[in-house]
C-alpha cells in the first residue's frame, strides 16, 4: 500500500489509467485528484470491502453514505429517479464541474450506497482522469482525502501522510485547479436547497434551476 503515481487531470497517461482501473476493479482504496480537492474512493460495488475501509481510513462515521463521482450528464437518469427539470436543467449547465446534485437513488444504485431517505448524491467533475476512470469501471463512490473533521487536501502535497499510506495508491496530479468544495443541491418542499456553498455560488444555482439565463 501506498503507492504513488503522478498524473495530469487533463491528459491522463493511459498505463496510469489501467493501473488505477486495476486498483479499483480488485477492491482497492484510491486517492484521486478533482477539479475541486483531492478525494478518496472506491468501485461503487455492491458489497466492496474498499467501501467499509474508506470509512476507517478516514476516520469517518458509517452512518453517514459517499457522493458517487460519475462520467457523464446522462448518468443522473441512469443513478437518480424522478429527476426534477430543475436538477436536469443544472446538471446540463454546470457538469461537469463543481456541483453535487442530490436525487432519489434508482434500482442501479446499490443499498449500501443509498442515503436514509433513499437518494444517491452524484457529480460529474471537471476532470478527464476522473470521468475516464467512471467509464470504465463505473461510478466512484468518494469522499474528500482527508481525516473527517480536518481541512480537505486541495494538492497531492497536501494529502495526510497516514492516508497515502493506507489507501492502495494515490494520484497526485499537483494543485487541484478550482480547490474549493462542490456545491452540494438537493431537494426541499419541490424545490431546490443549497446545502452546501461551495464553489459555485447560490445564486447562480438559483437562476439556472429556475431557467433564467442572467
């Protein structure tokens, strides 16, 4: 464990994309970069033993469930159900990028990997590495690279030395270029609810969910 390999986010080198894919296909724990900060995740498998060991790496309660990194736009119908227009009118506009949409999961979407009112929280990155890993393995359930509780790591230098270790290998493609969190969206009385500000601000959520261009 703890292996490390340098990477672009833009042009991956295709032997460290099988390397990663490798890593995941076998139940291994990746530390990967995004357009937003470093995360750490897994094959969203069914019973994938990496899945449980995430939680322990990052020191993390079980009781809460990962965001899913996934490939393209069209994953948000395939992962979510009962898509609302103005979620689909967001994930068009802004994926990929930094925005995290909240939706009821669909039958694709595991048990393990469901919240506890049954949605699936899911993301396309702005990141080549990240999407070509999602097409080829299927989504990645992730999390931010980093002990819960402390800063997240926007740089392969600045990933928790203990983390790198325990994980089967790191990607350090250097600085993540947005380096703050996603905005994380979901759904409140039919409408929806900022739960997290993160890069992109609320009111441009806002207007794009509401089909206004200005």
């Amino acid at each position: 464990m703890g292996e490390v390999l340098r990477v672009s986010q833009d042009d991956p080198d295709a032997d460290a994309l099988a390397t990663a894919a490798h890593v995941l296909r076998e139940g291994g724990v990746l530390v990967m970069p995004t357009d937003s900060v470093y995360g750490i995740g897994c094959a969203a498998t069914a019973a994938n033993p990496a899945h449980e060991r995430i939680f322990a790496i990052k020191r993390r309660d079980r009781a809460q469930t990962l965001p899913w990194l996934v490939a393209d736009v069209e994953d948000l119908h395939a992962y979510g159900t009962d898509v609302p227009a103005w979620a689909d009118r967001l994930a068009r506009e802004l994926w990929p990028g930094a925005l995290t949409l909240v939706v009821d999961a669909s039958e694709a979407v595991p048990p393990e990997y469901r919240g506890a009112d049954g949605t699936i929280a899911l993301r396309v990155p702005n990141s080549n590495l990240v999407r070509s890993l999602a097409r080829e393995v299927g989504p990645l359930a992730t999390t931010s690279a980093n002990t819960h509780g402390e800063a997240a790591a926007t740089s392969g230098a600045g990933i928790e030395g203990r983390i790198v270790a325990e994980a089967n290998l790191t990607l350090d493609a250097g600085p993540a270029p947005i380096a703050v969190a996603s905005t994380i969206v979901g759904v409140a009385d039919a409408g929806p609810c900022v739960y997290r500000e993160g890069a992109i601000p609320t009111a441009r959520i806002m207007r794009i969910a509401k089909g206004e261009r200005r």
